[in-house]
C-alpha cells in the first residue's frame, strides 16, 4: 500500500480500520469505523471490484465519515461505519466469504452493524447471519426491513421535490428534466417515482441489461452512454452509482441547474461542494437526500415500524429545505451547511453524555 494509513485516518478523523483477510476463501475486507460518539457505528458493506487496495481504503474511510455525518443528521444515536469487500461482485460471491465476512463483524462485538450498499444484497448476508446478528437490512423473512433501495429512492425523490421547489418555487417533476446515473437498486426504484410524475427523464449504466430493463419498463425514458451523461442538458443530475463523480472535470461539463441522487460521497473533495456553490448548481448533499435506507435499518435497532419509517423519509424534503436556508442565509455551500447540522448535533450529544450517571443496578 502506497498510503500512509494513519495519515489517512487523522484527515478524515477516524477511530479504527480493520484489515481483515480470510484464506480459505479468499476474503479481503477492510471495516472502517469513523466516529463511536453517538452509538455503535452503523454502516453498509459493498462489494466492489476496486481497481486497487489503496482506492477500497480510501472509499472505505470516505464512506464510513458520511455515515457519521449521515447519522448525525438523521437524528439516530449511531456512529459511521463501512466495510468494502474487495471482489467482483457478479462472480466472486460464495456463502464462505460472506460467513468469513459475518465472522469478522461479529469479532467487533456490538462496535459495527452492517447491511447492503452498492454490489450486496439482503440475500448475501443470510449467509453472514449464521455467524453474527450485528446486521441489519436482511430479507423479511429473516427478520429484517428487507431492501432498503425502495425506502432510498423515495427519499431520494422527495429530496428532488425540495430541490425542484428551491429551484422553481414548485414542487411539481411534470416536464422536469431529470438524468440518473446508474439504474442499480436504488436508481431504477426512483424511474417509478420519477415516471409517474411524468418527469422527462435519461438514464445511464455500465450495464446493458440494466439500461435495457430500465428502458422496456419505463418506455417514456430515454437513455444515453455512460460517458455522456454528465453533458446531458437537464434541470436536475441525479446521481445513483459510484462516488467522487463530481470533481474538476465533471463539474464543468455539467449543464444541469442542480445535483440530486443517491450515490455515497459524491463529491471528490469537499472544495468540490465550494466549486458548485460558486457556479451556482444547487447540490442536494448526499448523505441527506440518500438517507432513506439508513432511516429503515437504523429504524429495526429501535424495533422496525415501517409507517415511522416512511414518515421520517419523506421529512427528508424539510431537512433539505432548512440546509438550503441555512446555506442562503450564511452565504456557504450546502455541503457545508449540512456538515454543520451534524456537526452541532454530534457535539450537544457528546457533551450531555459527559455527565456521570452511577450504575445502581
Ligand atoms: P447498485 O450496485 O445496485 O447500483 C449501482 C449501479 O450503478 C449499477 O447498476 C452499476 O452498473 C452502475 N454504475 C456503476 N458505475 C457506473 C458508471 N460509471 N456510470 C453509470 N453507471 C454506473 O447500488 P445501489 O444500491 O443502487 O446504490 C447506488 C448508490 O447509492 C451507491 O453510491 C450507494 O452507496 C448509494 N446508496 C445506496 C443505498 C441503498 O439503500 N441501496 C442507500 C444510500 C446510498
């Protein structure tokens, strides 16, 4: 590893990184545990093929920091984590590695609870609950909320809405121009939302059959190249696939009046939520807007109440509205605008946990 690992750690602030490698079947995972202040860390586990150790770190640390900032916000008593698994995820998945992977959660004892996250689902972790029950996020029939894609996309939604109402003064998505990048769980649950809106609407995915799904279930949507998307014309770029997507080249291309999507970590470095506050393109950040699938699994470690659930997702579009005021009234991106609502929060908690309550049990 090229990196410096504590380097690493101390920029983003984080408490514990655990490398963890299982040789029999060839497990390579690291879990990243940014900040314990408010409760155990929670976060999901995705599976990707990273094209190096060096960038799984670096999305494992960036990944985690948001789950703290997305916790805080929220207005659950958790902690961000992550853990990212090294490996394809349409070829090396086996109930072995997903049983080493529930191991090695277990290991942490109560310190990390994990779930889905690009490249995993519900159904691989059934295989990890043999192992540890610090999961949440598993199919009903094992005791979990199920998918937390669809609770996703309809934050995401009603996140759009409130940007359409920022930028418009009206909430309506009739006619409203609206690109998705990548049509994975999340992004092909939001086409319902979108679509039944009558919104005008292009997609894109590295996978054909994605966008060929997408394009015969939605026939009013049209589709472009991967590359492309980021210079489609459109009053609102949503993006739901991989993070850093805006950065230096990005952001010029972009011909869109705001940014609005599910994808983690979207910006490449936080000056990238400067560069949009400057040039004007309103960004909804992303640990608010995608919040909605943290809402339903942090929901099941309070006891899951599907109907408490919906009703916090849907007041993502108040909690976007007050950071778009905040970032107007103060003159500051709103990227750092909704750092600051998490950061106070973090902050007035950890401090009224300072005082000593003796133990009488
Ligand atoms: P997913 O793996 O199901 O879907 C991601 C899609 O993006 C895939 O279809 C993939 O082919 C596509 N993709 C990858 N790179 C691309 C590129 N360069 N151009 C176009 N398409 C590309 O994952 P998901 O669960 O839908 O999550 C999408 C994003 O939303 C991720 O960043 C994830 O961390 C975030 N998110 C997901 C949830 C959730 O509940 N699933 C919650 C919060 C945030």
């Amino acid at each position: 590893m090229k990196l410096n690992i504590f380097e690493e750690m101390k920029k983003y602030g984080h408490e514990q990184v655990i490398f963890n490698y299982d040789k029999k079947t060839g497990l390579k995972c690291i879990i990243s545990i940014h900040d314990t202040t408010l409760g155990p860390a929670l976060g999901g586990c995705r599976m990707w093929n990273y094209p190096s150790e060096d960038e799984a770190f670096i999305d494992a640390l960036r990944l985690a920091m948001g789950m703290t900032y997305k916790c805080a916000v929220s207005g659950f008593d958790n902690g961000g984590g992550k853990a990212v698994i090294i490996g394809d995820p349409k070829k090396d998945k086996t109930e072995g590695l997903f049983r080493a992977f529930g191991r090695y959660v277990e290991s942490l004892n109560g310190r990390f609870y994990t779930g889905t996250d690009m490249g995993t689902f519900g159904e691989d972790f059934v295989y990890s609950f043999k192992e540890t029950d610090c999961l949440v996020g598993l199919p009903e029939e094992y005791g979990g909320s199920g998918n937390t894609a669809v609770t996703t996309a309809f934050g995401v939604w009603r996140g759009i809405k409130a940007t359409a109402k920022e930028l418009y003064g009206d909430d309506s998505l009739t006619g409203v121009k609206i690109s998705v990048q990548g049509v994975g769980k999340v992004g092909y649950n939001l086409l319902k939302f979108l679509t039944e809106e009558q919104a005008d609407v292009t997609i894109t995915d590295i996978y054909r059959e994605s966008v060929e799904k997408a394009l015969e279930d939605y026939p009013g949507i049209k589709a472009v190249e991967p590359e492309k998307i980021f210079d489609v014309e459109c009053d609102i770029f949503s993006p739901c696939a991989l993070g850093g997507i805006l950065n230096d080249d990005t952001i010029k291309r972009l011909k869109c009046k705001a940014v609005a999507g599910s994808a983690n970590n979207q910006l490449a470095e936080s000056k990238h939520g400067d560069l949009l506050h400057e040039k004007g393109i309103l960004y909804a950040p992303d640990f608010v807007i995608n919040s909605g699938g943290l809402i339903q699994v942090a929901d099941e470690l309070e006891g899951f109440n599907k109907d408490r659930v919906m009703a916090k997702t849907a007041a993502i579009y108040d909690i976007l509205t007050e950071i778009y005021k905040i970032s107007k009234q103060n003159n500051i991106s709103t990227h750092k605008a909704a750092n600051k609502l998490a950061e106070e929060r973090i902050e007035v908690i950890g401090e009224i946990q300072r005082t000593y309550i003796p133990d009488r049990g």
